[in-house]
C-alpha cells in the first residue's frame, strides 16, 4: 500500500491561545479508503526555566482546577496548559492545594506561545 501525504493550506482552526494553534496541515490519501486532512504532531515550544520565571502555589478552590489558577496567574483560563507543561503535570485534575507551581511570565509567554 502506497500512503502520500502533501501539505495543505493552514486551515487554524484553533483559538490564538491554543498550543496547536501553527499546526501544519497535510492531505493523506490512502489507496482504495480515501483522503485525511490531519495535523502535524505538536511542537512544545521554548519554556526551560529562567531566573524570570514567576512562582505560585495552588488555592483553595483551585485544587484540580489548572484553568483557576492560569486565570489568576495570567487572567486567561485558556493558557492552564502552559503550567502544566512546564511544571511536568500530566493530571491536570490532580493539583493538591499549597502545590507550588512555576509559570513563566506572561510576556514570554506571548512571544513563544501566542504568536
């Protein structure tokens, strides 16, 4: 079985505070099933830690709740997933309270990540 693949226009479809919001886009075409449009594979972009980098600690109220605390941190809920990356989370829905969380100030964040 023969599998082409070829890049299509950039349909973005993903709000400016999504992480896929470059994704590249490609057309696959697989003989005799038919033709995919599908994304790239996510890029992480540059988040390493730096002297500027910004602590908090997690809430009561925001326990599990990583949106809560991207809300009071950069007064957007959409950009919880950028503490979780850069603290290493993989459950989202299992932040203790007092958990202290490292985030990047928000300015970095705009120039690696929204733009």
């Amino acid at each position: 079985m023969i599998v082409s693949s070829v890049a299509v226009e950039n349909r973005d479809p993903y709000p400016p505070t999504s992480r896929y919001k470059s994704s590249k886009y490609y057309q696959r075409t697989i003989p005799g099933i038919g033709r995919f449009i599908e994304s790239e594979s996510w890029t992480p972009p540059d988040l390493k830690p730096e002297v500027t980098d910004l602590f908090t600690k997690v809430q009561p109220g925001e326990e599990g709740r990583l949106d809560l605390v991207a809300l009071r941190v950069y007064n957007l809920s959409a950009l919880w997933w950028v503490i979780a990356y850069v603290n290493n989370i993989i459950d989202p829905f299992n932040v203790a309270v007092d958990t202290v969380l490292r985030y990047p100030p928000f300015d970095k964040v705009a120039t690696r990540v929204l733009t």
